[in-house]
C-alpha cells in the first residue's frame, strides 16, 4: 500500500505529515543504533590504543615490587582521567548530532558521571604516583611530594590543574551548586579548560609512554588538537557565522505571568536552523553583564521561520532581568539542542505532562501535534496566577483531537501532591498507556509523575522527559 504523504515547505523548512512522517520517524529509529555503535566503537578504539601505550612502556612487565606496581597503576590511571577529560570536553562541545543521539536528558547524566570518574583517577594517579616514587626513594609520602615539586616543574602545574578540576566538581554538586551564584558556578565550571590544558604540559615531557616515544606523543598531541578543533568549531566559530548570517534581536519582550517573561526574537532566514518544537537553545544577549553568559531555555511557540521565543521564569539574578532586556539587543544562539520532539514518537496518540515552566516545550509541541495528532496536555501549577500562557493553550486546545486539563494546588498543601498520581492521570486520559507520553517540570514532580506512569503500564520506550540542567 503505498504511504500517504502531506509535505509543506515553510521558509525552506520541509515538514512532513500523516504516513511520511511515520516512516521517516521510524527511519531515524533505526539509523541511532548504528550511529550509536559508531560512536561506542570510536570511544573504546581509542581506549584500546592508551591501554596499549601502557602496556608498551612497560605496564606490566615493567612491575618487579611495590614501588613499581604503583608506578604502573598511576601512570595508567593518569592516562585514561586525561582521556575522561578529553571526552568530557567533546560532551561540553555543543555537537548537534550527538545531542540529537543520545539527547540532552542523558548526555547531562553521562557529563556528570564522567567527570566525577575523571576527577578521581586524577586523584588516584597523584597518590599512586608518588606513594610509587616514596617506596622507591625510600622517603615519606610528603618528603616525596615536595621533592616532586622542586625538581619537577610540570609538577607545579599538574598540581595546579588538578585542583582546578577537584573545584569543578565539587560546585557541580547539588547540594553545594544550590549555595553558589550562578556566575560563580559558571566560571569555576569554565576552568576546567586550564586544568586540562596544564595535564597537557605535564604529560608529554615526563610520560614514560612519550618521552622516548615520538609516534606515540603525536597520537596523544593528535587527541587534544582535534578536541580542541571540535570545540573551536562549535563553540566559537559556528555560532561566530550564525551570528552574522542571522543578525537576531530582541523584538518583543512580555510579561506573561508573575515572574514570568516571554523573549520574541527575530531575524533573518532562521528556516535554517533547523529548530524544532520541545528543543532549547543557548542564548547569549549581548548586553553590559549578560554578553558573557548563555542559558538553556526551550522554545515556547511553534517556530515559524521568522522570529523564534522563549518564555523565562525568575528563578535568578540573570532570567530576572530579563524582563527589562532592551528591544534590539543583539542575540547569540547556539542549538537547537535536545531530542524532545515528535521524532520521539512511537504511536500516533500523544499525552503531555508539564510542571510549573515546564510548560514551555510542551507548549510547542501542543501547537505542533494538535494539527495532526489525537493529543491531550496536563498543565500541574500550583494557582491560577501561576498558570503560563493559559489563553493559547486554550485556543489550541479548541482544534480536534486537543484537549487541555489544568491541575491546579499546593503540592505543600493536603491533597495538592496527588494532582499527578496514577489515579487522576488516568482518569484525566483513560487510554494513556496506549499513548506517547511527554514529561517535562521540576524534578520532584517529575519524579513522581514518572512513578505513576509505570504504574499506569506506559512502556519506557513511550515515555519521554526533559530535565533543566546548567550548561557550561
């Protein structure tokens, strides 16, 4: 039977519907796991190659005691944290492929994990190193250290480095990160740079798998300058070229709620960046004080190839000010990024979950599906006047097949938590399990509401979140 295909091209956008948007949903399905795979293999290759390097400077055969032993187990250490490192970079890099692979919700959750494991094999490979150099010199542990550090100079730095790195991670956990400024988390965050850049000028001269090894430094050399060409790439001259080819600005600015503002920005042949509905951006506004900070914020309306907007809530000193951003500021953007969109899709039937200013990618995609689709949104806010851009929801919920349901009360109040329980979300939609499922709000709702969904028997594969997290 042959597919029934709607296409429409808007400002050099091509949009697909009915059956062609299926098949082409389903074929993006199958090229991710290859694409995936690729990656994996990329990865563990080059994994391979450091262990080798290893090996070959005399990683195990070099290793007759104690003194030895550690030697060994630091020099291995040091090579794979700075690899860590390397790929922690790439995961920094702003790479639209692998963000619409893996998607933003799980590349924060590897970031993090990755750079908590790096940071400790940074740790691990000073003390095994010089517990190995004080059993050999037979002298304690602190007199070695400091004989390290007067007799090797790119020690200094490597200490340097490695402190840079241990801060990093400890204002990216939560609990501290929650006391720090955000301009004060960023630019900690932003350090990591030098950190790794100081392992590099430590490494190379005092490695034993470079130092009389030159085919082998190269390919270490290799690694960092096409890391580093990646990051220059997407993080300076790509947006650099936006930057010139679109000339946005700042167009509109509304308050839509308390603490609540929306940001129209526009400009020219923005059909081109490819921006979907449920996907955020990074947005630089280049005034006194903000020029050198950028924001992930989603996408509150469909985009249409002529301005794009956000809608912020004041959760700080920089998302509070920007109710009072100048019309015609100067905007930088970097994405789209994210896999919040209707490529997700699996059936044909939709439900959208929002929390709080989670409502804002749901409110594209409500826009987006409810022209094709049998969708239903559950918006959870805490009052009345807390509930954004309510008069557009109700004008989309007036098409066929849309429906909106507004749940409102305290969650600290009795009752107000179990708006999102299993109980009311079906009730609310009796056939969610048979539906695609998009979740998006605070954590702590989030979390529930994706316990209730499980219960409710929607399949993993049909749920789809989308978390706030800081981006460096």
């Amino acid at each position: 039977m042959p597919l029934s295909r709607e296409v429409e091209v808007t400002d050099g956008a091509l949009v697909v519907r009915g059956d062609g948007a299926r098949a082409l949903r389903g074929e993006a399905r199958r090229e991710k796991p290859l694409a995936a795979i690729a990656i994996a293999l990329f990865v563990a290759a080059n994994g391979a190659v450091i262990v080798w390097l290893w090996l070959k400077g005399g990683g195990i055969s070099g290793v007759h005691g104690r003194a030895e032993a550690f030697t060994s187990l630091g020099r291995i250490t040091g090579l794979v944290a700075v690899y860590l490192a390397l790929l922690q970079i790439l995961m920094l890099a702003r790479l639209p492929p692998l963000e619409r692979l893996v998607g933003f919700d799980k590349l924060t959750v590897w970031h993090r994990f990755n750079g908590k494991l790096c940071v400790s094999l940074v740790i691990a490979h000073v003390f095994l190193i010089t517990a190995g150099y004080s059993l050999a010199d037979r002298i304690s542990f602190g007199g070695e250290f400091s004989r390290l550090l007067n007799v090797y100079p790119e020690m200094v730095t490597a200490t340097i480095g490695t402190v840079l790195m241990v801060m990093v991670v400890a204002t990216s956990i939560v609990i501290v990160r929650r006391r720090l400024r955000y301009e004060a988390w960023y630019f900690v965050h932003f350090t990591v740079y030098a950190g790794i850049a100081l392992a590099y000028l430590h490494q190379i001269p005092t490695g034993n798998e470079f130092a009389a090894h030159p085919v082998q430094a190269d390919y270490w050399i290799a690694l960092y300058v096409a890391t580093l060409a990646v990051l220059i790439a997407f993080r300076v001259v790509r947006p650099a070229i936006r930057a010139r080819r679109h000339m946005l600005r700042v167009s509109a600015v509304t308050v839509e709620a308390r603490g609540v503002t929306s940001i129209e920005v526009s400009g020219r042949e923005l059909g081109r960046l490819g921006v979907r509905a449920g996907q955020f951006m990074l947005w630089r506004f280049l005034t006194p004080g903000r020029w050198w900070q950028s924001h992930p914020f989603s996408l509150s309306a469909l985009p249409d190839g002529q301005t794009l907007r956000l809608t912020v809530k004041d959760v700080g000193d920089f998302s509070g000010a920007l109710k009072s951003l100048p019309v015609g500021t100067k905007v930088l953007v970097e994405g789209p990024f994210g896999a919040f969109t209707s490529d997700a899709m699996i059936g044909e039937q939709v439900a959208l979950i929002a929390g709080g200013i989670g409502i804002t990618p749901l409110r594209a995609l409500f826009e987006e599906l409810s022209a094709s689709h049998d969708v239903a949104l559950v918006y959870r806010a805490i009052s009345k006047k807390e509930v954004v851009l309510e008069h557009e929801l109700r004008e989309i919920a007036e098409r066929p097949g849309a429906e909106l349901h507004l749940l409102l009360g305290d969650h600290r109040k009795a009752g107000g938590a179990q708006l999102l329980e299993a109980k009311t979300l079906g009730k609310l939609i009796p056939n969610i399990a048979q539906r695609d499922v998009y979740v998006c709000g605070p954590v702590g709702m989030m979390d529930a509401t994706l316990g209730a969904l499980r219960r409710l028997g929607v399949p993993e594969d049909q749920i789809h979140v989308e978390r706030f997290a800081l981006a460096a």
